[in-house]
C-alpha cells in the first residue's frame, strides 16, 4: 500500500502584517439585486410587480413616482439564506413533511421568478419542497415539483433528485421495472449525492422483493463508497439491519442496528431499529 | 540594520533632509550652528508620506524625529512619545525593515506612561517582525503577552501558534491552537487554524486528537475553503490509524474521504468562490482596513488551497488506494458486505492499479467470511485468471476453506480444498494444513474411508509434519468408526505409547475403555473408566462422559445400584445435550425396570425445575407422563404435559411439542378401564375429547395462533387414529393442509399431513409440506419424513436417481430417527428402478431380517426379493422367487395387497417352472380369498387361467377347491 502524502499546512510566507489591519473581519449580509448595469437595488427599496422590480420614488415637494426595472436585468442576488430552509431541512429528516412544507412553500415563491441566478434560493427550496412532498401521498404534487424541476435545467444534481422522485412514484405504484430503468441512469449519471439515495431505494425496492442479498448490496453502497453522505447513512444502516435480518446473518443485523442507534440517536430511523430490534 | 533610506518627496523636502546629513557627518559641534528643522515640521511630511500610502519615505524621518524626542525636544501639542514610536515601528514594519520595527516596537513597551493599546500594538509589531526574520521561539512570548488584548487576541494566538510549529515547539503550538479555537469565532479562519492543529497532532501522534479535530470540521464544512488539505489529513490519519492497528477510527477517516473527481471539482468550485471575493474586494475603490485584511487572508487560504488541490492532482491511483483502504478496514471490522462491494468495484474499474492482486484476495476472504460460497467460487476463478502465479491463491483458498468450516458447510470445504489440490498442488506452503483439513472434513461428513485415504497419504507425504500426531489419530478414529475396532485399537495404543503427553490422549484412553465395553468386557472397561478418573483432573470436559460409561459398565456387571449413583455423577458434570439425554433416558430404563417410578418422577421433575428452557424440559414431561399413565394417574399426567405445550404451542421450530401431543393423544384416546366387578364403561365421545384437547392446548392468545390451532386437529386425529378410525383421522389432516401454510406448521405435522396426502393421492401437494421440512427445519428430528416423502414422489415419477439420493439423505443427513425402515425400502425398491438388483436386493434382505420392523415392510421386502430372482430367471433364482412369494401369501395375510401380487407372480413363477397343475392351483388358492377381488391382479390371475388350463395335458383337472385332490380324468376308450 503506497503512504499517503504529507500536507503542509501555513507558511509565514502568507502573513503579511500590518498592525492597523489586524482586526477580524466583520460580515453583514444585504438584501439586494444587482443588475446588468451595475446597479444595486436594496430589496427594501423595491416589489416584485409583475416582470419587472418596482420602486416608489418619493419627490421632494411631495408625492411619487413608480421605477420600475425589467426581472430580466437582474443578474445576481444577494440575500441571506432563508433561515425556513435549515428548518424546514430538519423538519425533512425528521419525517414532519407537512410541517416542512408549510416553512419552503413561500421561499419556493419568493425566488420563483429567478430559479437560476446566482445567488438564487430557489433550487434548494425546490428540493426541499420535493423531498417534504414525498414524504405524503400527494402523488400529483411530487410528479409536478419534480417535473418542475427537471425543467428548471439546473444542473445534473437537480434533475437527478427529480428523477430520483420520478422513480419513488414508479416504485410507490408498483411500476418496479420502470422505476428500476429510471434508477438505472440515475447510478450512472448522477452526482454523487444523487447516485446514493438511488442505492437506498434500490435497495428498499430488492427488500420488498425479499431478495436479501441484492438488498444488502445496495444499501451498503452507502457506507462503502458514500461515506461522506452522513445524511442518508441513517436509512442505509437500518435497511443493512433488515437485509442481513432477512439474509439469516443476525449478528450483523444487531450490530448495524446499535450503530444505527449509537451513531445517529435521534434519527426516526434509530427508533425503528430500537423497536424492530429491541435494543 | 541598514539604515533607512531618506525617502524622495517635494523640492521643499529635500533640501531638509541633505542640511541633516550634512550635520550629521559635521559632528555634535555643529549642531548648535545649524537650525534643524521643526519637528512639526518634519511631522507634517510624515503625514504627508503615510497618507500618500509611501510608509517607505516616512520612516527616515520618523527616526529623527524619534532621536530628538529621545534626547529631549519638546513635541507639538497632541504628539507625545508613545504615538510617534508606534507609528515609527509601523512604518518600518510595513517597509519590512523588521530589525529597526522590532527595535521602536521594545522602545514603545518601555515607556512607563504606555497604555494598552499601543502596548499590544507594539507587541504584535514586534512580535511579527521576530517571526519574519525567524526569531521564531523570541517572537512566541511576545504574541503570548499580547493575546491580553481583546482586540489583537485571536492574531496574537494564531501567530504565536504559527511561530512555535516553526520553532519545533509542538506541544505550545497545540496549546495555543487549542486556546484559539476555544474563544474564536468559527469563521473560515477558525476552520484554516483547526486544519493546522489537526496537522499538528498528527506530526506529534496524537492521533484522538486528529481526529476529534478532523470529526469537528467535518461538521463545519461550509467554512473549510481547503477541502483537498482536510482529505489529505483524513488520509494521512487512517494510514496512521491503520498501521497502529485501529482499524475502526482509520475506516472513519477514509470514509470521509471524496472520490478524486469530487474532490477535485468541491475544492475547484472553493477556489473559484475565493477567487470571486477577492475580485470583488480589489474592485472596490477604496477598500477598508477591514476589507484589506479580508484581502490578505482569503489570499493566503487560496494559496494553501491550490497547493493542497495540487497534490490531489499529482497522486497517481487516488481512487483506488482509496478503495483499497476502505475496503481493508471493513473488512478487519467484519463489514465483509462493504468490503467486497469494494474490492469488486477496484477490480472492475482500476485495471492498472498496483492494489488488485490484494484486492482479489481480500474479496475472496471477504466472500467467504460471508458465506457466500457460490461467489467465492467465482472469484476464484477470476483470480486465478487475472494472477496465474499469484502467491496468495492458495492462501485464499485455504482461508476460504476454513471460513467454510466455520460455517459448518463441510462440503463447500471440501470443494475449495480440491480447487487449491487441483490448481496448485501440493507445491504450497499451505498444502500440509489442507490436507489434514480435507481429512477432517471427511470426517464430519461422516466419509471415513476417504478420511483415513487422506490421513494415511498425509502421514507419508509428511512424516514429520505438524499435524502429524492428529493425524494418527485421526486414522484411528477413522478406523473405529468404519467398524475396524480392533485395527483402531491398535493404532489407539500407538498413539499413547508416542504420545505420551499428546492432545488426545484423555480421549484415547476413553476410547479404549469404550472399546472393552463394546467387547462386553465391562470389568475392563470400568477398571479403566476408574482409571481415567484417577489420572485426569476434576475440571476435565469428557469427565461426564466417562462417568457415564463406567455406569454403564457398572450396569452391564448387574451392579444396577452403583450404576444409577454413576449415571448421577455424570450428571452434575457438563455433557452434551446426546450424552445427557442419554444418560437422562438410562436412568429412567433402569427407575423403571427396578419399579422405582417415583425416583424417575422425581428426576426429571428435578431436571425440569432446574433447566425450565432446555429442549429436554419436553422429555420430561414425556417420561413423567408415560411414568403417571402407567400407574394409572391420567389426570397428573396431562396437567403436566399440557403445562408443557402451552409454554410452546405457539412456536413451530419446537418440533418436540409434537411428542407430548401424541402422548395426550394416547392419555385421552385409550379406551377407559373397567373397574372389577363393574362392566366396562362406553368410550367418551370423540367430541368430547376434542374439546378437551382444544381447552388443554388453545388457552388464552394460543386460541388464535395458527400453529397452535393446526397442533389441536394434530392431536385430535392421533385421537382417531388410536381408535382406528382411519377416515376422522385424514379428515383431520387435511383440514390442517387445507387450512394452514405450511410454513405455520412444525415439522412433526408436516410430516404427518404429507404422508396423508401422498396417500390419498396427492403427491403436489404432498410435496410442499415435505420441501418445508427440509428448508425451513432441516436439523428437526422429523427432517427425514421430508426426505423420504420426497424420495416416495421420486419413486412415483420413475425418476430412480432423485429418489435414491433423497432416502440417501433421509439416513444420511437426518438421521432417519422415525423413518429409518421406509428409507431402506425406498433406497431398495430405487435400486431396482435403476437395474441396481444386487444393492437392491442386499438392502431388501436387511429389511426383512430385522425384526423390529416385521409387517408390511417385510411383506413388501419378500415380495421384491421375489420380483429380482424372478427377473434372473435361472431355475435357482426361479425356485428362490417361488419361496419368497408363498413366504408373503402364507405368513404375511395381513397385507392383502401383497398377498394378492405374491399369489400371481406365484402363478406365473410356477407357469415359468413348467409346473402348470400348481400354476392353476395357486390360482384358484388365490380366488378363494374373496376380499381380494378388489385388486388388479385377481383378474390378471383369471385371465391366466385359461392359458393354463389350455397347457393341460387332456383329461387332466385342477378342481376349483385347492383342498380337493387331484383328478385325472382318462379318456374313455374309443
């Protein structure tokens, strides 16, 4: 086995020194529209009318004017993340897709007119939208959030997600073949990020089946080549339990429920396996 | 120190500075002839330099100025000392001149009147101005003074940090590293200073340290501008973890490791993040003092970032050794799964990589480890096609072998042995251990004469090899289990006389006592079970053993009472869950003979009371029953047997439940005894008792279980059939079919409802409740109703080998504890179906000479001992056929459907033998017997007796009554 490299980290060739710089550096976000002009638009300032910003402009004698700039002059924006996200993030893992909907559906809203500029909120209010869309019965409104935004041309990470969600429909309608076609290219095309939540319904897919061996195989994916993917590690271990349950292997099916319940305690997924496997 | 250089400016500057030099050069004495210039003056054209931003051009002039005002010459209002040092010290900092800054900076800290601000100022200048001239260990105790600052504290600490890891003061860097991390902000900065401290610890060991460090970032790492320098350390980390043997914390490490591409790409899109918000801080006009610094430190992570980007970039393989270590460290964690999934993915994808020979010896072993044998063959297979001459295939093999044996696959073993003997021979290191390996597989599989082939190549390929001594022994143990005792027992006796002190020597010794017992020489044997007791310790495990065989030698010596007290000694001491049975069951044969029931009882009360979960508890209740029943106490006897159900009636793997039901069975269904003098009672009524049965059984949530409810109807058609009544008994049993899958059915029951529908005809059916037994409960002791019902359907569909392996397996593989006689009939008549007559026929006699199973099985034995001689045709074999047919019509008239098929082939042997007078009189033999009538052959039988009859010599007549003599009727004379 080849040794790993050793990394040099600092060197006082990047300390430059000025005494009256020395004070950290203080940040404070703005909320703002940048346009193609250069001008900076304060979103205090301005509403979102239809196309177009709008800004009232109080005359000095009295009354005002409406300014208003085109939506397709905007070219950056600069706002702070939605704090609804991270909670609404965490509402998601918790299962509470309901609760997190209600906190996204109006990010989804505000920075619908601009879902792919930089600085836009929108594609991760979309997904979280999609992903708290599938945790209810509601198969019309996942076909059409996901549709939504495969068409959005985001990128491969979103129009992987939507496929994923596609797929979750296939399989929730018994559809196994087609969602297996649609996993399929997902595994081969896919960011990382999206390849391994295909594993994980490949393998509740092979599960359902009871075919063991191939359900095993694909939730250890996870741990084995998407290590760095803490989020999704949860449902691997307690599918792994399961599989190696059903495979006959119960020592390995306890032992990846403890480190279910001992590395991710508070998960849904560490009170299943509590229950499932008493511990 | 060179000295400052006066710096350029206006005309009217520099007329000054050239008067100063000149003065300078006069001496001392002069100065009083010439003016000097004001001193605000000369701070004027300070200000002038610094707020140009020419820091260069002032710091000449700030020397003389700080020179005068040393020596004593007032400042203008507003100037005083401390301030003119500071900004002297600045601007020779700022124009790296960093000897003459660290100089005014010490100047500045001796001023008594210094406040704290300038104070900590000066210290950072200083402090800073040592650490880049690499005055790195002066420099950490002036940044430690000055983290008294609250303003310069997270720089001072973050420097002095920096400056005691260049001046190799590792311990001080961590500690202060550690201190910063503990109060800052956690900004990007926070994140950069606890990537160095992970470093450090790695450089000083501290591995726990690392990765607490690195474990922290991870959680943070949105802030982590270099994302390739955190991986390079996780790297670094695991091999560290690894090579220290803590496989658990490595795994962790690399598995928080990216993949090259993604890496590459997260710490490009960093970079470019960076690089943006510098643009966007250079383009501003006129950039704060904060916005400034902001400028020099993304710089400086950018730098680290793209340096760190770059060795991600230069390391050929990264991937694969990725995939290498991965897998390695689940493997050592017993994440086999991963590890494989692993390894197959480096094999597939990495063709080049130097890690694939390992990577297909860690797959093999990672297969095996998990079971997956078919897949072990496979990727054997392939790597001995990738890697003919790799030194580590016959190592795979033997550990795939070992992995197997653990896993009590012996065949499997057995079939990665002969993969290793078939593609390396014996030219490996490993071949010694394999080959005892494969003997001692042999012997599990209960194949001792391959075993002792094995052993007996072995001990002369090795002679002197390392398993020499288990080998001899095990060609003893070969020897006595394949019926050689005496050979076994001289080669028992060369062991001990080898090996003294050998592993097997209690055993040897136990075997040879056995062996005087199996001679019938129980003086011997229990002179040396005596013995054995005497020599080996208290604690011995086969100590139990022997205390049963010496009981036994006691018993077979009449000794019954020693016998009983030794039988009890063996069972205070561990014994296997046989030898305790075994034991258990003596006791109670001997309780009995003596009459002694209540010591029985009390026994396996006793047994019972202290071992409430052994699988014996059943017995128990068995014996205790039978015990009651036989002393007339029915209602004690089910009370205790049906407590004992309910604690099991509900779990089908308790496949002994269905012993104590048919012990119900037998209690309930008996008919009831007279009393004396008093006429026999009416038997209870079968409803009656079945709702008895159903109020024993099925109490409280048992009512609405399956297997409870299908062990009800079991015990109530055992209820019909111990009165006979054939027709409620398969009616029973096919409700069960019908009503339960099979798989909420114990084996016991299985058994039972299969062999009723094979009976009634139905061998599909049949077939699905046999193929449970032998998947679901294949180590029942009813596995063999499953074999030998499957071997029946063999038979039934003429396919002779599928029949003959599974009442092979039937003996083999089960045990055939129930159906030991049907599976000998059925390897038999399989034999036959192949043309197998002589196997046949040796098995056929074994079933008729064992009286124990005298019935139908030996009706149908003679019967078929028949059929082969007759098939042989000689006149012998015709005559020997004659008698073993007349032997089935005369003394087996209990069986009609033998009877019925011996009296034609009786007939027809005697149209064979030419002697048609008896032909015909067997025949008619034969039809006197009018309740065979229903059989085919009684009308094959009439057909045939006209063709006889023709054959007559004329006048001759066979009367119909086979008592009537014989009469021959001559023709009358023409």
């Amino acid at each position: 086995m080849p040794s790993s490299p050793t990394l040099v980290l600092r060197h006082w060739s990047f300390v430059i020194s000025a005494a009256a710089t020395l004070a950290l550096p203080t940040f404070a976000h703005a909320q703002r529209y940048q346009l193609r002009d250069g001008t900076i638009l304060q979103a205090a300032d301005v509403t979102l009318g239809s196309g177009a910003l709008v800004q009232q402009v109080a005359l000095p004698g009295g009354g005002s004017f409406e300014r208003r700039f085109q939506l397709a002059d905007v070219i950056r924006l600069d706002f702070p993340e939605p704090e609804a996200l991270d909670e609404a993030r965490r509402l998601v893992i918790a299962g509470k897709g309901a609760e997190a909907l209600a906190l996204v559906e109006p990010v989804v809203r505000q920075f619908a007119p601009f879902p792919r500029l930089p600085g836009s909120h929108w594609p991760r209010a979309a997904q979280l939208r999609l992903e708290a869309l599938l945790l209810g019965t509601d198969n019309a409104a996942i076909s059409s959030a996901a549709r939504e935004l495969m068409q959005s041309g985001l990128g491969p990470e979103i129009t992987g997600v939507a496929k994923l969600a596609l797929a979750q429909l296939d399989a929730r309608a018994g559809r196994e073949s087609l969602a297996n076609v649609m996993l399929e290219e997902i595994v081969r095309e896919a960011p990382p990020a999206i390849q391994a939540r295909a594993w994980l319904l490949r393998g509740e897919l092979a599960a359902a089946r009871a075919s063991h061996a191939e359900a095993l195989e694909s939730f250890l994916r996870i741990p084995a080549f998407f290590g760095t993917i803490d989020e999704l590690m949860p449902a691997a271990l307690l599918g792994a339990a399961r599989a190696y349950r059903g495979f006959g292997d119960n020592g390995r099916a306890e032992r990846s429920a403890l480190e279910l319940i001992d590395t991710y305690p508070d998960t849904l997924q560490a009170a299943t396996a509590r229950r499932e496997f008493q511990l | 120190m060179p000295s400052p250089r006066r710096p350029s400016g206006s005309s009217r500057h520099i007329r000054l500075p050239v008067a100063l030099v000149a003065m300078a050069m006069a001496g001392a004495s002069l100065s009083a002839q010439i003016p000097q210039i004001p001193i605000p003056n000369l701070l004027a054209e300070v200000e002038q330099h610094l707020s140009a931003r020419n820091p260069g051009n002032a710091v000449g002039i700030l020397d003389e100025v700080v020179k005068r005002a040393q020596a004593g010459e007032a400042l203008p209002p507003g100037v005083n000392l401390e301030r003119l040092l500071l900004t002297a010290a600045n601007a020779n900092f700022q124009t790296q001149q960093y000897p003459r800054a660290a100089e005014l900076a010490q100047a500045l800290e001796r001023v008594p009147s210094v406040g704290s601000g300038a104070l900590n100022e000066a210290r950072m200048i200083r402090g800073l101005s040592l650490a880049l001239q690499q005055q790195y260990a002066e420099a950490i105790p002036v940044f430690r003074a000055a983290e008294d600052s609250p303003t310069f504290r997270d720089k001072a600490m973050l420097y002095g940090a920096m400056s005691a890891n260049q001046a190799g003061q590792i311990p001080v860097a961590i500690e202060t590293y550690n201190r910063l991390l503990a109060t800052s902000a956690r900004d990007r900065d926070w994140a950069d200073a606890a990537l160095s401290l992970v470093d450090l610890h790695l450089r000083a060991g501290n591995t726990a340290d690392a990765r607490r460090g690195l474990a922290l970032l991870r959680g943070q790492l949105d802030l982590v501008d270099n994302i390739a320098g955190l991986n390079l350390l996780s790297l670094q980390l695991g091999d560290v973890l690894m090579r220290g043997g803590d496989n658990a914390g490595a795994l962790a490490a690399f598995r928080n490791i990216s993949s090259r591409d993604v890496l590459i790409a997260e710490q490009r899109a960093r970079i470019a993040g960076m690089e943006r918000a510098l643009e966007r801080l250079r383009a501003l006009p006129r950039p704060s003092a904060t916005e400034a610094d902001s400028i020099r430190r993304i710089n400086a992570r950018l730098e680290q970032a793209k340096a760190s980007l770059a060795q991600v970039e230069q390391i050929s393989g990264f991937d694969a050794t990725l995939r290498y270590r991965l897998a390695f460290t689940f493997q050592e964690r017993g994440g086999v799964w991963e590890a494989a999934l692993l390894y197959e993915d480096l094999i597939a994808n990495f063709p080049e990589s130097t890690e694939r020979e390992n990577a297909f010896f860690g797959l093999i072993r990672a297969y095996a480890d998990a079971g997956r044998f078919d897949r072990v063959r496979d990727s054997v297979e392939r790597f001995t096609r990738a890697f003919p001459n790799s030194k580590f295939g016959p190592q795979a093999l033997y550990l795939a072998a070992l992995a197997a044996g653990q896993r009590n696959d012996i065949q499997g073993q057995l079939t990665f042995l002969g993969l290793a003997s078939e593609r390396f021979g014996g030219a490996t290191e490993l071949a010694e251990a394999m080959s005892l390996m494969r003997a001692n597989a042999f012997f599990t599989l209960t194949r001792f004469a391959e075993a002792k082939e094995v052993v007996v190549a072995y001990m002369r390929d090795f002679p002197q090899g390392q398993f020499i001594e288990e080998a001899r022994y095990l060609a003893a143990m070969a020897d006595l289990a394949e019926g050689r005792a005496s050979e076994s027992e001289r080669q028992i006796r060369d062991y001990l006389r080898d090996f003294p002190e050998g592993r097997f020597v209690a055993d040897a010794r136990y075997r040879l006592a056995a062996a005087a017992y199996a001679k019938g020489d129980f003086k011997l044997c229990l002179e040396l079970s005596d013995k054995w007791l005497a020599d080996f310790p208290q604690e011995h495990p086969q100590r139990g053993e022997i205390h049963s065989l010496r009981a036994d030698a006691l018993a077979g010596l009449g000794r019954i009472e020693e016998a009983i007290m030794a039988y009890h000694e063996a069972l205070n001491l561990p014994l296997s869950d046989e030898q305790l049975g075994y034991v258990l069951d003596e006791l109670t044969r001997h309780y009995q003979s003596r009459r002694e029931f209540d010591a029985a009882v009390a026994m396996w009360e006793q047994f019972a009371a202290e071992r409430p979960d052994h699988p014996y508890v059943i017995n128990a209740a068995y014996w205790i029953s039978r015990i009651r029943n036989r002393e007339g106490r029915f209602e004690e006897a089910i009370d205790l047997v049906s407590t004992i159900i309910r604690r099991y009636v509900t779990d089908p793997s308790r496949g002994d439940v269905e012993r104590l039901l048919v012990e119900i069975a037998n209690t309930l269904g008996r008919p009831p005894r007279a009393r004396r003098g008093e006429p026999r009672p009416e038997p209870v009524a079968n409803e009656v008792l079945f709702a008895r049965v159903d109020q024993l059984i099925l109490a409280g949530e048992a009512r609405r279980n399956p297997t409870a409810q299908a062990r009800a109807l079991f015990t109530q058609s055992e209820i019909a059939a111990i009165r006979k009544d054939d027709r409620l008994r398969d009616q029973l049993l096919g409700q069960i079919a019908s009503r339960f899958a099979p798989d909420q059915l114990p084996p016991g029951i299985l058994g039972k409802v299969g062999d009723a529908l094979l009976t009634q005809g139905q061998p599909e059916l049949a077939r699905r409740f046999y193929e449970e037994i032998i998947t679901s409960h294949p180590r029942s002791v009813f596995a063999d109703f499953g074999y030998v019902g499957l071997g029946e359907i063999a038979l039934l569909e003429g396919n002779g080998d599928e029949a003959l392996a599974r009442f092979n397996a039937a003996i083999d593989v089960a045990g055939a504890r129930f159906k030991l006689k049907e599976a000998t009939l059925g390897r038999a008549r399989a034999n036959i179906l192949l043309g197998r007559l002589d196997s046949a026929r040796a098995l056929l006699e074994e079933v008729a000479a064992n009286r124990a199973w005298r019935g139908e099985a030996t009706a149908e034995a003679l019967f078929l001992l028949g059929e082969i001689a007759l098939r042989r045709g000689t006149p012998e074999d015709l005559a020997r056929a004659q008698a073993h047919f007349q032997r089935v019509y005369l003394s087996y008239r209990r069986f009609p459907v033998w009877v019925a098929r011996a009296y034609l082939r009786s007939a027809e042997t005697f149209e064979r033998l030419g002697q048609t007078q008896e032909a015909i009189t067997t025949i008619n033999r034969f039809h006197t017997f009018r309740e065979l009538e229903r059989f085919p052959e009684w009308q094959q039988a009439a057909a045939l007796k006209p063709r006889l009859e023709a054959r007559l010599p004329a006048g001759v007549v066979v009367p119909a009554d086979p008592n009537a003599p014989l009469t021959v009727n001559l023709p009358t004379s023409s």
